[in-house]
C-alpha cells in the first residue's frame, strides 16, 4: 500500500500510521498513461484509458454482464465504491466498472455507496433488498457464526444497525441476523445507526 502525499510524491503505507482511512481515494495503476487516475475538478465522468474495451458488470465483484465500454468513450459517474480494495464507478443502472482502467474527473463530487448490489440511497425507511439471485447468507454476528437461514432475492428487510468489520459494511436485520452489503439495495442509508 502507497500513500500520495504531493503530486509527485509517494510513501509506503508499512512505516505509517493512517487516519481518514475510508476518505482516502483508491487509485490503481493500469495500462494507458491515464488509467486508474482521479482529479477533483469537473464533473464527474469516466473516460476509458485503455486500449481495449472494457467489461461491464452487474455490481463490484460479480460477473461480467458481457457488455463493453470501448476506448475513449467518456461515461456520466453516479457512483462509488470500493471492493476487495479495488474502486469501482456506476456508470448506469446495474452497469458498474472497474477503476484502474479509467481516468475520473469530479471525484470528490461523486456519491460514495457502500452496497455491492451498486445502490445506497439516503430516502426512505432503513431497509435491504437482497439483489442476488441465489440469495445471501445470514450470519449470527457481524462477520461471523454463519448460520443455514438465507433470504431470498426480492425480500425487503428492516434494517436496526450496521457496522464494518474489516473493510465489509454488515447489516443488522433482526435480533442477532447479520447479512453482508454485497448484494443488497440500501434505502435510508444515513439512518441507519452505526452498533
């Protein structure tokens, strides 16, 4: 892990000790002179840096959807998020691509979700709605003791608190129900009480 202190200056995360964490941008090295780059002046677009096109896919870490973006295209950015260490920008409905492919202008303008189904909405009542077709997992705690219940892809379910375990957002969906935010629609994101 590298820090950018300056705009040209670069430190290496093992002697440090980092504050702000979760408000520092990911930028990713990648092929193109402007791949994985980010300014915060603009509006927020994404331009494909590389020579190629790139895939599209449905949310960060799922499969590609087998659409492409092609090479020096520019895309209107709605959102953000990081995943397994990676950025990833919505740039449609359920069309989300991966950061180290493209450059970013208004960077510090864009929404920064924390949904891996790609959405966390601020209105309405706190609530998950899963988006995985096969279902998620429900977990006794916050990123532990799985248990063998699943809930169904469609099903809405109240949300009494969230809490970050590592770098996965978990949310509270009952007594001592825990499910994961990959694959999950957020509503009422700012409601939702950090326990």
């Amino acid at each position: 892990m590298w820090y950018k202190v300056g705009s040209n200056d670069w430190i290496e995360g093992k002697y440090l000790y980092v504050t702000g964490y979760s408000q520092i941008p990911v930028v990713n090295p990648g092929g193109g002179s402007a791949a994985g780059t980010i300014t915060n002046s603009g509006v927020p677009v994404a331009k494909v840096e590389v020579a190629g096109a790139i895939p599209v896919y449905k949310a960060p870490g799922a499969n590609a959807t087998g659409q492409t973006l092609n090479p020096q295209t520019k895309w209107k950015v709605f959102a953000r998020m990081n995943y397994n260490g990676q950025a990833w920008y919505n740039v449609g409905t359920d069309n989300w691509i991966q950061g180290n492919r493209i450059s970013i202008t208004g960077y510090s303008s864009i929404p920064v979700v924390s949904s891996g189904a790609g959405l966390a909405v601020n209105s309405g009542e706190p609530v998950a709605k899963v988006m995985h077709s096969r279902g998620i997992k429900v977990y006794g705690t916050a990123g532990a003791n799985i248990t063998h219940r699943v809930l169904g892809m469609n099903t809405r379910w109240k949300i009494f608190g969230k809490r970050v375990v590592g770098t996965q957002t978990w949310y509270k969906v009952g007594s001592v129900d825990w499910i994961p935010s990959g694959y999950v629609y957020v509503e009422g994101y700012s409601k939702i009480p950090s326990i």
